[in-house]
C-alpha cells in the first residue's frame, strides 16, 4: 500500500449513499485509502464491499461493528478505530448516517434514554464520536470532518421547540428535519472548538448530497419521495457530492460559510441564520462528560485515547 495512502473513518456505508461513495473511491486506482467503516451488520455489509472488483493491494478496507442507536457501541467502535489506525493519522471522518424514524415510534427509558431514535442516530452518537476520535484528529497533519447535512435544516423555524420535540415519544411531524437541525448547530460548535483550541489542521464542513428519492433512508418513516421530482438526484451524484467535500480546498473566508450544496456552491449564511447561535449551539453540542453523565455505563467501559 502506498506511504501516501489516506485514512477515510465512515458511518453510514452499509448501503445507499455512504456505500455509494466509498464504492466511487474503490473504484479508483489512486490515491490509495484506508477505509474504517462502521456498520451495523457486519457480514452483509463486508459481503457488499467483497463483491466489488478493486485493487486490495491499492486500498485496504475494515469493517467494524457500530450501531449507533447505543453509546456503549460508539464507544467500542471509536476505541477499535483508535487500535486499527496505530501511529496512522486520520483524514477523514465522514458522518452519514441518519435514519427518519418520527419521534413518536421511540419509548423513554431504552437504550436512547429520554431521546428518540432519530435524534441519538443522526446527532449525538456521532457528535460523541468525534468526542473521541478527537485526539486522533488534532494530531494528524491534516483532518476534516464531513458532516452528511440536508436542505431540511431550513424547515426548524422555531428552536425553542427542540427539547420538546426531540424526546421519545413526543408527537413532532418534523423529526428528520429537526435532528439536521442540531446536527448542523453541532457541525459549527465543532469549527469553533478546534478553532478556539488553535486546531487549523482541523476542519469541518457539512454538505448536502440532495434529495435522493432512491435510497432507503424514509424506511419506517412513512414519507415517500416521487422519483420525478425536478431536483432529485441519483445515488452515484448524491454520493459525488459528499467526496466532493472531502476535497474541495476552497473554503470560504467567513468562517461560518461550513455547508456545500449539492449543486457544487457554498451556502450563504442566510440559509441557515439559526443555527449560527453560539448558544444554542452550546445547547446542543454536549460535552464528552455531559454524555457520559446522561449515559453513566459508558464511564464504565475501559478507553484509551492515546492509541
């Protein structure tokens, strides 16, 4: 494998646009890439990536168990992460998965506590691994984080309704686009972090992949997407979108300038003017300690974050 060869830590590649990507990469006979990726079934995801016909001496790909729904599986994931990647750096982090599971379908008291599926899924599980691979990214020569976001976000015009709207069980109509919501106030509270740390060798971007009528990301969700909708966009063009925030090099000089539309532009900040509130993103970026309070087992579980 080449000494160049660049380290890609994926969620959401079992299937879909995440797999998309990975498979576009795979394809390709350099750069070569290290691929970690987390997934849910194992078996049937590895058997997916062995059935596609690229250059095993060029690229190297492990799967790891990961099922997001449950902080302790974060937590063991980011630590084999940690141990797969050695004294390697880490490039890139890439968080895509999400599901549109609505609110009401979650019970309290199960393994997402007083929160829905929805919202552990598609932010805190992965804001609380980017708690824990952290280290490991300040210490690359260069990293990005690749925040999977959506148009959606603009739907969430009243904040205030989050904490509410974001329990188990609440009756919200809005759920998927309220997690992009907090998703997308955790993707800036993560720029601000490593900008306050003096951390330039991290950055952030969030992107669009569009609206993909043919994934299966609205299983159990009830919502169907028409396939001829003017703006809808195949899977192999939802999954351009996303490498091209892996690459793309010029980020705008306003620094809250983050998300990258499908259609290849850079957002003006007036599209998503709420979630630009510093304390609302506070709000809802916790701490590493704070999750681990909320989730005291995982204090319990042995991690190492030197590795």
């Amino acid at each position: 494998m080449s000494s160049v060869t660049k380290t890609i830590v994926a969620t959401g590649a079992s299937s879909g646009l995440g797999f998309e990507a990975v498979k576009q990469l795979l394809l390709q006979p350099q750069p070569a890439y290290r691929f970690i990726l987390g997934a849910r079934d194992t078996v049937t995801t590895q058997a997916a990536y062995d059935a596609l016909p690229f250059d095993r001496a060029t690229h190297q790909l492990t799967i790891l168990p990961l099922e997001l729904g449950d902080m302790r599986s974060v937590k063991n994931f980011a630590q084999k992460t940690l141990e797969a990647l050695g004294s390697n750096d880490l490039e890139y982090l890439v968080l895509n998965a999400a599901i549109t599971t609505p609110a009401a379908k979650s019970v309290a008291g199960g393994r997402t506590g007083q929160w829905c599926e929805s919202y552990v899924v598609n932010h805190l599980s992965q804001h609380y691994l980017v708690h824990l691979l952290r280290e490991k990214l300040v210490k690359s020569d260069k990293a990005r984080v690749v925040v999977v976001s959506s148009g959606a976000v603009r739907m969430v015009k009243d904040p205030t309704v989050l904490a509410a709207n974001l329990k188990a069980g609440s009756a919200s109509e809005a759920t998927y686009p309220e997690t992009k919501f907090v998703q997308l106030l955790g993707a800036h509270w993560w720029r601000r972090q490593f900008q306050l740390a003096g951390n330039a060798n991290v950055e952030v971007v969030a992107v669009s992949p569009g609206l993909i009528p043919e994934t299966g990301i609205t299983r159990g969700s009830g919502m169907v997407f028409p396939s001829n909708l003017p703006d809808a966009k195949s899977v192999p063009e939802g999954a351009a979108s996303i490498l091209a925030a892996l690459t793309r090099t010029d980020l705008p000089a306003e620094s809250d300038r983050i998300f990258l539309t499908s259609w290849g532009e850079w957002w003006p900040t007036s599209e998503y003017a709420l979630t630009l509130d510093k304390e609302l993103q506070d709000r809802w970026a916790p701490t590493l300690e704070e999750i681990e309070s909320e989730w005291p087992e995982l204090k319990a579980q042995t991690y190492n974050t030197s590795a």
